[in-house]
C-alpha cells in the first residue's frame, strides 16, 4: 500500500502527544510509528499521472487505491494500533467512508516556491501549535475550475532523510462540516525535483482528532480554504465523534 493516510511524519510531528505525557503514552506513540511503518510502502512508491486513456492502467490504480482503503480500515481494527488510545475505545469504532475513487481528481499542479519563505505557528485541535515553514503554491484545475493551495514543510522534520521529504498540504473545501471532517483533510505528497506536481484528491484523508481525542492536530488555514467541493478522498468518519472541534483559523508569524 502506499501508506499516504499514515505518513510517520504525522504520527511523530502532527499528531503526537504532548511531550510531557507519560511513559505509557510515549510508549503507545512508539508502538504506533513501528505498525505505520510496517505498513507504509512510501518510500518505494511515488505517485504517476494516470492516463485515462490507458484502461487497464487506470483499471489497477483504481484497485490500488481501494486496497490501501481496505489496509487502512484493517490498521484501525487492530489491537494497540492509532487512533483509538484504548481497546474500549476501539470497540466502538464505527468504520470509515470514502467518495469513490475517481482519477479525474488526480491532478497535476504548478509549484510556485515562494521567494522568503516563512515559519508559521499552525494552531492545532489541542490548543497548542507547531512550526512549519511556508514552501510553496500549488497551482491546478480540478472540479472544473483552477484553485491553489499552500504546502508547508515540517519545521520538526525538514533535515530528516525521509520524513524530510514530505510536503503538508491541509485544506478544506465546501464539503468541510457536511460529508467531509469539519476540521479539514490532508495530503502530504513527496517534494518534486522540477516544478510540477501530483496531487491526488482521492488519498485526502482525517486527521486522526476525526476518530478520537488525545492528538495534536493541525488546523488549515485560510488560504487553503478551497472554494470547491472535493467529492474525493475520505469523508467524515461515521461513527461516534472522539475528537476536539476542529475550526478554520489562520497561524500566526
């Protein structure tokens, strides 16, 4: 699978507990980065443009994608796995949702770096915030219209030789508070060496304060507030609501 909805960076860096929690809870995060990683094919697998001409090449990229959903439903059932901090609080698990997978919100984006960038204080569902620096805009049509959204990189991990690699990309859309999480959705595609990209809505996926409360979640921010409705990707999680309220709000220099 290609482990897009469980990027160690998030488990480590964005979703983490606080770091004076207990050894248990350190233990707990520990466990849950050795079964991400476990799970997490990344490194080996970077996304490429689908030819919708190409059926069969499509046909499998469909089937991908629905495999890495099947593997994700399977993570959260299994015992000592995240989101879920207890095995009371897995048993009311209520299973998870997604559009179905659609290649036309596969899309490549223009990068524009940005000339100084800055370091933001992202505030999360925790009340609490994490540095990222602003990287750059990605320019691209999707849903019959042009948009652009931000990419940040990871103050915490930026010189690590894989988590490093990693761009954030928050956002919501017009389905935020309706069939989509209210506090936004993710994608973290792999930095290119040119100045095109692949974002591939069909992997946005919830932060995990959807599931269950006790993480550090970061909460995008306006400009990433995308004035489409994203019919791709994971949807609100169905089940009994865990986590904090997640709103939209603007870091902070």
């Amino acid at each position: 699978m290609s482990g897009r909805w469980n990027r160690l960076s998030f488990v480590e860096q964005m979703f983490k507990y606080d770091p004076g929690a207990t050894s248990a809870n350190r233990q707990f995060a520990g466990l849950c980065l050795a079964i991400l990683f476990a799970l997490s094919g990344h490194a080996q697998r970077i996304a490429q443009p689908v030819d919708d001409t190409n059926q069969e090449e499509t046909e499998a990229y469909i089937r991908r994608l629905e495999s890495d959903r099947t593997q994700k439903l399977a993570g959260f059932l299994t015992r000592g796995a995240p989101p879920f901090k207890t095995e009371k609080a897995r048993k009311t698990f209520g299973g998870l949702d997604w559009f179905p997978v659609d290649p036309a919100w596969k899309v490549t984006a223009r990068v524009e770096l940005f000339e100084s960038p800055d370091t933001l204080l992202f505030p999360t569902s925790a009340g609490t915030t994490k540095s990222f620096i602003r990287y750059a805009r990605l320019i691209f049509e999707a849903g019959g219209r042009q948009d652009s959204l931000e990419a940040y990189r990871s103050l915490q991990n930026i010189s690590h030789p894989e988590y490093g690699k990693l761009l954030f990309v928050p956002f919501t859309d017009m389905n935020s508070g309706g069939v989509c999480y209210g506090g936004g959705r993710y994608l973290d595609p792999v930095i290119p060496e040119g100045n095109l990209l692949i974002l591939d809505f069909n992997e946005a996926y919830n932060p995990y304060c959807a599931y269950s409360d006790g993480w550090f979640c970061p909460i995008p921010p306006r400009e990433n507030d995308l004035r489409m409705a994203v019919n791709a990707g994971e949807k609100d999680y169905p089940g009994e609501k865990k986590g904090a309220s997640m709103g939209k709000h603007q870091p902070s220099h």
